[in-house]
C-alpha cells in the first residue's frame, strides 16, 4: 500500500518533510550496506588481527588500568576509523562521518 498525498496529509505529515525522510532512510541505509561491507573486507580484517597482535600483550586481566590502554585506544581509533573512513569516502562520495551521526541520531 503505496501512501498518497491525500493520505499523508490525512496523518498530519507534511509531504516535504516525508520525502527528505525518504531520502534519508535510503542514505543510510546505503552508508550501512557500505559499511558493513567495509569491515568483512579481508584487508580490514588483516589490518584489524595486526593491530591486536602487536597490542595484545599490553593487557593484563587486572582490575586497574593502564595508562597505555588510552593510547591504544587512540591509535586503534586513528588506524581503523581512519581505514573505514577512506573507504566509505571512496564508496560513498560526499562521505563525512559527521553525516552518518546525523543520519544515526
């Protein structure tokens, strides 16, 4: 059941504003599709192994911990954000990550 003008108006929704919705469902769903693909990549998946075997060993199960881990967590952040990144921009042009927060909120 495909809804008409008549139908939106009917529920109260502005058309324009059930159009730019439209669109935006499509987009991120297209931005999800490319990530997702992105990350079953298998030089992601390379890239991801490498950079938990040459950290790995920092951790330790201890209730404290380390200041090490918050640069860890920055380079894995640098290293992998910034590889999905470059390919969803390669994949999607016009990419920024601030639009697909935009599109998650």
């Amino acid at each position: 059941m495909s809804n008409t003008n008549e139908d939106l108006g009917v529920l109260g929704i502005d058309e324009d504003v059930a159009h730019k919705s439209n669109e935006n469902d499509e987009e991120f769903d297209t931005l999800i599709g490319h990530l997702q693909d992105v990350v079953l990549e298998d030089e992601f998946q390379d890239l991801q192994e490498q950079f938990l075997s040459q950290n790995c060993e920092e951790f330790e199960d201890e209730d404290e911990n380390k200041l090490i881990y918050t640069d860890i967590y920055n380079k894995y952040i640098d290293t992998l954000e910034g590889y999905i990144c470059k390919r969803l921009e390669e994949l999607q042009p016009g990419f920024t990550m601030s639009k697909l927060l935009t599109l998650i909120q």
